[in-house]
C-alpha cells in the first residue's frame, strides 16, 4: 500500500466524521430552535 493511498484514504474517513459531526450539530441546532 502506498503512502498516497494511505493518506487519501485517512482524509476520505476524516471528512466523512467531520460531515457526521456537522449534521449532527446542525439537528440538534434546529430541535432547539423548535
């Protein structure tokens, strides 16, 4: 496996948690406002 493959891959997992993260926020956002 090489370096390259290995870096896009931890990136694709960091911005896959970081949309979890943002979407997470953002309903809880929203239940409040309610």
């Amino acid at each position: 496996m090489y370096l390259g493959d290995l870096i896009m891959a931890i990136l694709n997992t960091l911005i896959l948690v970081v949309c979890v993260l943002v979407s997470v926020a953002f309903l809880t956002l929203l239940e409040r406002k309610v």
